[in-house]
C-alpha cells in the first residue's frame, strides 16, 4: 500500500459538508468514488478538518492507501477526470510516508472568512460570501477580535454537536482585513472547534455594526455559555485555506 | 421625464449577452422588466458597452428615462428587489442631465479578461474564468501586447458581425499581469470593435503557451485580416469594469 496526499479545492455549495452522509452528496464522498473507479479498492480518505455542509475548501489536505501502482501525477489526473462535474479539484498529489496522517500529523489549521459588506444583492458570489447590508466598523472588528487571542475555554463559540474533548482551545490569529467593500477575517489555530469560526465572526459582525461593543467579545469568552453566543455566521463565507504540518 | 443613469453588475453565465434577444434571456431585459414593474413604464435602456453571452459587468453604466416621481435610492432598492433572483445587482442610481448618455457621452471602456493557468479544473469560477492548463509565459505575452497599443486597423481582431464603421481603433492599454497561476489582460480604449478584447486575449495566449512569437502579434495586425486570427479567446474570462464619461 502507498499513501497518497492531496491537496483539495472545492466550492462546498452543493455539499453537505466534508465527510460522508447518508441524505446527500459529500466531497469525501465524491473522492472515494472517484478513487474506486481508478483503483477498483475502496479506499478511505481522511482529511485535515472536517467541512461544514456549504463551507469552502481552497487546500484541504487528506490522504489514502492505495495498492494500484500509479504515478502521484497520474492518479492526480485521473481524479480530476473521474470528479467532473463536481467542483471538486485536485491541485496536487504526493506519495507520503505510511505514518503520516492527514488529520493526526496537522499542528495548524488557517480559515478565512469572506464578507461582502454592502447593501445591494450578491451576483458572482452566491453562496460565497456573507453579505451584511449593514456598514461595517472593521477597526471595531479588529479591537474585539483581540479579545479571543491566545488559550481560553471557547465554550460560548462552539456548536452543541461538537466532538472535541475539551473546550479549550489556543487561538493564534483572528485578523480583520478591509479592503474596499470586502472584509476578510483570517482565523489560525493548531485546532478549532466546531462552529468557532462561525461564531466569532458572527459575533464580531455585531462588534461592527454596533450592536455589541468590543469588549462584549470578552464578555461573551467569560461567559463560557453557548447562551451569550450573539450570531453564529453563515457556512458562506467560510473557507479552509491551508493545514501545517 | 427624470433620467437615471445606473451602475450594473451582473454575471454573465445565464445570459444571452447585454442586449434583448428574442430567443434567450439578456441583462437589459431584466433590468427593463423590474423597472415596469416598478414604474408602469416602458423604459429603454441604454448602457455603455453591449457584452455578448457570458460575458460579465462590474460596473456597467446604463441609463433610462422615468416620469415617476421617485428618489434614486428608491429605485435602486426597488430594482435590487425585483432582480431576484436574476444574478444583477444596481451598485448605483443617480439622476443625471438630460443630454447626458450612456453610451454616446461615454469616452472611455475599461474591461479586464481573467486566466486561470492551472492543470486543475475550475470550482469555484466555472464560466468565470478561461481557463488555460498549459503553462503560459505572460512576460512574452505583456511583449506581445505592447505592439498593439496605439491607432491601428484592427480588422484581424474584429468579428464578422462587427457593426462599427471603421476598424481604425485607438487603444490606450493592454497590460499582462500574472498573480501567481492568474493572468490578468487589462485593456482600455475609447472604444472597442465586437470580440476585439477576446481576438487580442486569445492571440497573447498563443504567445503564451509559445506557439506564437511576441513579434506575431505585429504581423496579425498589419495583415488587417480575420482570416489572422490565431484564436478567440472564450467570453468567460471577459469583465466590463468601467465606463469614463
């Protein structure tokens, strides 16, 4: 058996997420089966993190075993042959080492999230990004993101179905970038928990129309209460952009 | 009667192109249809530059002469309401003079054409980018460009339905910047012949990929003749960005 790696894109829309279900289609889903019709094995793919159903994959790392002798460039090309129509696309494929684990050996996860900041309708970008029609104060963003850097109990950011062992979490960046009608938060940890993201930058939009002030964000981390959550934002917006190893 | 003049962007996929069509669906259509629903009126509307099918606009400019008595803000909103679902989006309303024009007042076009060069197939941006998996040499491409800056009959980079005059175009810039596995053309002139945007794109791309020289480009233009062509580079890449007035 080989280990392959993949480096992964994918326009989550018509997904239900990542990993597999049973009512709908999945990009693990997608690749497995295209990995059988290669292969004719029944390979598992695993992956860097797990995606929420409509939630954005720019280079999502995952790996399988493979017994079929193929050429890391060949099984690259026939994996993009075999997914069409599925915006699903293999941006690169490596052989790696039989201990290496997409999920286990990744040490940082970066996400970042897209807003279109203006009143009238999307038209490219359905689906991806969060269009807030209200004006935005991404310096107040930013002051309120501050408040989440570093080692906390996340409690209030995270979704009632999430697995993690613990709450606590070590945030490593949370940036608010704007840039014309656009504002980009870039998110950094060795790990996340499920919804986190979501959570903060939802929160952090009430920090930028007003609605909360940026010290609410700190707040809302002490509370440690799902309760105190304000907003968890749209799966939209949201993409996996890039795993350390 | 009040002119309006209007800031449109739209995605170009399910249309015919800018201008009514009997047999399909066209931006100006749905524009004119939500302002009778608005107005009881049947406007015309007029825009700065017609694209053809599946080409895009960031900031078409357009006008339309309304007897309602309603603010531009109003009918901004009213139009952004009753575009939906269609993926058109009004940036902007003003009233302008009565003699101001869309398209005859208009001195400038801006349009930019975007390339993905990648072997991967598209995802997120199918239909709104070309696309290109051979890796393409955009500093010979910029090279290739430079000999068509300036006044020129540009008939070989002019399409058969092409209802302009003349062929004699003056044209301002033509710009070749790569961002990684992007390529974006920037072009700008008064104005611009039917596929002329597209002929000059899909001739660089020859340059790029190699089978053309720079220097060819120089020959396709001075033999002022179609049948030169090297290639038309398809609408999906294709943005109308801006109109100077």
């Amino acid at each position: 058996m080989t280990r392959f790696a993949f480096t992964v894109e994918f326009d989550g829309r018509p997904f239900m997420g990542w990993q597999r279900q049973a009512h709908g289609p999945s990009v693990q889903q997608a690749i497995e089966e295209a990995l059988e019709r290669i292969t004719s094995e029944r390979a598992v793919l695993h992956c860097a993190g797990r995606t929420d159903a409509g939630v954005h994959g720019l280079a999502m790392r995952a790996h399988a075993d493979i017994a079929k002798d193929i050429t890391p460039f060949r099984l690259m090309e026939a994996l993009n042959a075999h997914l069409k129509p599925d915006p699903v696309a293999i941006l690169a494929c490596e052989v790696v080492a039989d201990d290496w684990h997409a999920r286990f050996s990744c040490v940082g996860r970066a996400y970042v999230y897209h807003i279109l900041n203006r009143r009238a309708p999307l038209t490219f970008e359905k689906g991806l990004v969060w269009q807030v029609p209200q004006p935005l104060d991404a310096i107040a963003m930013a002051e309120g993101a501050a408040y989440l850097i570093g080692r906390h109990d996340f409690t209030t950011f995270r979704s009632a179905h999430c697995q993690a062992e613990s709450p606590v979490k070590s945030l490593d960046r949370l940036d608010v970038v704007r840039e014309g009608d656009r504002i980009a938060v870039h998110a950094e940890a060795r790990s996340f928990l499920h919804h986190q993201v979501r959570s903060m930058v939802g929160c952090l939009a009430l920090v930028g129309m007003g609605s909360w002030t940026p010290a609410d964000m700190a707040a809302a981390l002490t509370a440690k209460d799902r309760g105190a959550l304000g907003l968890n934002a749209p799966p939209d917006g949201l993409y996996f952009v890039k795993a350390k190893y």
